[in-house]
C-alpha cells in the first residue's frame, strides 16, 4: 500500500482492477477543509488519462511491476519471440501488444518488457536506435540542412521524416518516442 502523500511523477498504482501510473500530482491544503491529492493518472496498457483526487494520506494499493531484459530473437508469423537475457525463456507477443514501437523492433535488439501480475503491459525500446535508409527520394546537389525535409523508409518499415540530404544506404538514428530524425551515425 502506498500513501496519496508518497505519489510521485512515475508511481504506478492498482486502482480498478488495472496499473495505473501517476503523470503529475498535486498536493492541495485549502483554507478550509481538509488537505487532498489532485492527480493526472495514465492506464498503463491502454494509454487513457484520467484526473481523480484522493485525499491526503489515504492508502491505495502499490501495482508491483516487475521490467526485465529481453532480446528480439525472431518472428513466427505474426508473432515475434522475445528471449530473456538471464533464463532464456522465450516470450511471444503480438504487435498490438507492443504497440506503435513495433516498427522500429528488429532481430537481436535488447528492450525491456514490462509485466504485472503475469500480465506484459508494455515493451519499452531504447529511447533512440541507429537504422538504415532503405528507401527515401534521391538527395540534390545544393541541399543543406537547414532546408526541408523528406519522408524515409527505414530497414525495419518504419516511416520517418529526414534532411534533403539523406540518401539510400545511410544509417541514421532515431527517436523512438518521438518518430524524430536526430542526426547521422
């Protein structure tokens, strides 16, 4: 259990049968009345936002979350096998488990999947990732990088908006949060 005193940025809770995560919070002592919690709370696996206020020092249960390191070994089908670096047990999950990020997965990369209860909730890539270009516009002589840009097609399918400059065959990095261009490797 842990107190609406204790909330952090990050904090994940159990409140209605789900993990919630608590994405700002707010302690309130009004002139009169009793001091309240207001919070900004996301679902972990469905992404949903809510607001909802507790009251200061009550208790909700803790959501114990347990992040383990695993390697993309392959994909079956329309599943893709995930290996755990300390047991080597395999995992199989489907890209709408994983979500968006699916695009940018590919063999042997290390991520970390998150699970409650047995449940996997998210599979966290690394916050930037190096990939080759394999298909963009050819780049012009004269264009800089301080002009436009240009969509690109990386090694994994993923769509990604580069610099003029860019061509085929480069190897470029990537924000994976942000689908954002961060510069050549």
């Amino acid at each position: 259990m842990i107190s609406s005193n204790d909330f952090r940025t990050g904090t994940s809770i159990e409140l209605d049968g789900s993990v919630w995560r608590v994405v700002e919070f707010l302690h309130v002592k009004p002139g009169k009345g009793s001091a309240f919690v207001r919070t900004k709370l996301k679902n972990v696996k469905t992404g949903n936002t809510v607001d909802k206020t507790f009251r200061a020092g009550e208790t909700v249960p803790q959501a114990v979350i347990e992040k383990v390191d695993m390697q993309h070994t392959y994909r079956d089908g329309e599943e893709l096998v995930f290996m755990d670096m300390g047991t080597y047990e395999e995992a199989r999950l489907t890209p709408t488990e994983i979500g968006p990020q699916v695009k940018y997965l590919k063999e042997g990369m290390e991520v970390s999947v998150v699970s409650w209860n047995g449940q996997i909730l998210e599979v966290e890539l690394p916050n930037s990732i190096v990939l080759e270009v394999t298909q963009t516009d050819p780049g012009v002589k004269g264009d800089t990088a301080t002009g436009g840009t240009k969509p690109a097609i990386l090694e994994t399918g993923a769509q990604v908006m580069v610099p003029l400059f860019i061509s085929i065959g480069e190897r470029i990095k990537v924000d994976t949060r942000t689908d954002a261009y961060l510069g050549r490797e």
